[in-house]
C-alpha cells in the first residue's frame, strides 16, 4: 500500500542532504568533542561550525546556543534552571495556557516546590493577548513562557510585543520555536526573546538533538550535572553526528523557507476549504490566517478522534489527533478546551500538517479517504 504521511509537525523526514553529512561522523570522523587530542579537536570543531550556523539563523551569538536533546530538554533547562537561581528574586512565573506538556510540567513540579504559576489563557482563536499577560505581571514575576506557534493549532502568537512588555519589565522571557524555525522567519533579537527551545527533527534534522539559545547575560543554572560540556550548562558528552546534521538541516531550510512556504500554504488553504465545504459541522480549529503555513486542525462532531486517525491509518494516511507526545491520552486536549471547545468537539480534533515532500496528490488522497470514512454522519 502507497502511503501519505500528513503529520510533520509530530515529526518530519531526516532529509537525504542531512543524512550524508551526518555520516562521516558515526565512523571516520569520530570522537569525543572534550577530548584534546586530534580526533577531539576535529570533533570539536565540526560542533562549533554546527553552532555558529545554528546561531546565524536564528539572529543570535554562536555563544548563546546551548545544544540538547532536544526542545523538551531546552524547555526544562531553561524553567527549571532559571526559577532556581532565580528563587531570592521571585517565585512567580507567567505560562500560557496552551503551551507544549514540556513547559506545562516543569511549571507544575516547581508549584510543588512553592512556586506561584499564573496560566494565561488564549482567545478562541488561540492567541495568547500581550494585555493579558501584562495584566499577571507581578512584582516578583522572574519568566515568561509562550510558545512562538502552537503546536497543535498551529496558531502564531504575537511574541514580539509580548517580548517588548518583558523587556520593558526585565522579566525573562522563554519562546518554543520547535514549530516556527525553518518554516516561518524566526530572530530571537527581534523576538525580544532571553530564552528559545528548539528540536531539529521538527525541520528535516535527527531525532534526538536540538538546542536553547540562551541570551548572553541571563542568570540559568545548569539541569543536567556532570561535566563542564557547553560552557558548563549541559553536561554530557556532545552528539557531534547530530548538531552537524541540525546545522545541514539550517543550511537547507535557509535556501527552501519561503519557497517551501508559500507552496505549503497554498495546498492547506486548499484542503481546509475541501474539508470545511465537504462535512457538514465540522470547524477549523485556531486563527483563520495568522497561522503556520503547513498546519489545519479541525475539530468533526460526535466523532472520536482517535478511531478517526486510525481509520485514516489503516487507509494509508498518517495524521494525529494533535501532540505526538500526549498520544493515546483519553483527556481532551488542554489546548481545545483553552480556546472554548467542548469536550465532544475537543475529543473529535484531527490535526493535518504538510512538509517539504507534501503534494497536492496526497492532500486529494486525504480529502477522498475522509469522505469515505465520513466522520460526520450519524452512528
């Protein structure tokens, strides 16, 4: 069976380009980043091309990149490593509603820690007001979390005035850009952002390798204890083979962003008019145009969801109900119910995300195996 993998945003594609410059480094490239002698400076020095190419791309210093496993790592690191060292100055932190589990528990383990946590929710679009945020600012508020895209909804939040109103305050602010980088313009300067978590199999990267920018300057103790790897922010031995592979994967990203943009908007502008003209009651889930240019998530009614994605699945097409890490939860998604849905809605949400090797072929062999599936007739 030919099949249709409609679920980037869960993860995409290890490019082929990507791949081969990764490859010399699993063997005739080896070694261990720290170690002094040649094959460690040869790794060493693969690793800090990597990160100045990284830095680049996103408008930040090559100093500022701190490499991880990924963005559910950055994500801890920065919360977790900020409200500590940051504990005599306050213990109030501002998070939005709808952000990535990655951020959401951290915020819950520190309010068992005694820490005050103020969740902002969105409009029924799914943005986030900077006036609401500017309304739970508090004397002792130390961070600011909201993602630049929701991963979900594909939602785009206004980032940079929310960015302004921390700077003005000297809060701190953290953004998750897992969504955003490589498909939509992202500069951490123009963000106005102290703190950005990124994966690289979000933009035809490895899995298992990603990064936080962390703005020179920012007082972040360090989560993972060990070693002086990363300028003693992250210790463990450095994935050499995956940072070359996230930096090839900026590099392509950086020749294809806007092409691959703007020809993915145009068959989700397409398939969501398909969707919305062909299912009587079924809704479109966040902003009608202030959204990422691959991502349409609806919402069909007294459908379930999970039996309707793996229906799709047994006919050849790979989508989601929403989060890849929060698969195979019964709850209603956090985000749906944030932005108003109600429970039978919310439990009825398909999320369909397009790619780099997307074609308007797979968006007409989606369309056809939903109508005859037909989520939204009667049982």
């Amino acid at each position: 069976m030919d099949r249709v993998y409609l679920d980037y945003a869960a993860t995409t594609p290890c490019d082929p380009e990507v791949m081969a410059a990764m490859q010399p480094f699993f063997y005739e490239r080896f070694g261990n980043a720290s170690s002094p002698h040649f094959f460690g400076r040869r790794a060493r020095k693969a690793m800090e091309d990597a990160r100045e190419e990284l830095a680049g791309f996103i408008g930040a210093k090559p100093e500022e990149i701190v490499f991880t496993s990924g963005a559910t790592e950055a994500n801890n690191l920065a919360i977790l490593g900020t409200a500590r060292a940051l504990k005599p100055k306050g213990r109030h932190l501002i998070i939005g509603a709808i952000e990535h589990h990655s951020i959401l528990e951290p915020a819950r383990q520190l309010a068992k820690e005694g820490y005050q946590i103020t969740y902002v929710p969105p409009d029924p679009t799914g943005i986030i007001s900077p006036f609401e945020i500017q309304k739970a600012l508090q004397s002792d508020t130390i961070l600011v979390a909201v993602g630049h895209a929701n991963n979900e909804i594909g939602a785009i939040e206004p980032i940079e005035d929310i960015g302004y109103l921390c700077r003005e305050a000297k809060i701190y602010l953290l953004t998750d850009i897992a969504q955003t980088i490589g498909h939509i313009p992202v500069d951490v300067s123009t963000l106005r952002a102290d703190f950005a978590s990124l994966s690289a199999h979000k933009f035809y990267g490895p899995q298992g390798v990603g990064a936080l920018f962390m703005r020179k300057g920012v007082t972040c103790g360090p989560w993972l204890l060990g070693g002086d790897q990363e300028r003693g922010r992250r210790a463990s031995t450095q994935n050499v083979a995956g940072t070359v592979g996230m930096a090839k994967a900026v590099g392509l990203c950086r020749n294809r962003m806007d092409q691959e943009a703007g020809i993915q908007q145009k068959l989700r502008d397409e398939l969501i008019d398909a969707v919305l003209s062909g299912f009587a009651g079924v809704v479109l889930n966040g902003p009608a145009s202030n959204r990422l240019p691959n991502n349409a998530h609806f919402s069909f009614p007294n459908t379930d969801g999970e039996e309707l994605v793996a229906r799709l699945d047994l006919a050849g097409v790979a989508c989601s109900v929403g989060s890849a890490c929060t698969s195979g939860q019964l709850e209603p998604s956090h985000v749906l119910k944030a932005i108003g849905l109600s429970d039978r809605m919310a439990l009825g949400s398909l999320r369909v995300t397009l790619g780099r090797w997307s074609s308007r072929a797979d968006s007409a062999r989606f369309i056809q195996q939903l109508k005859i599936i037909d989520p939204c007739k009667k049982k």
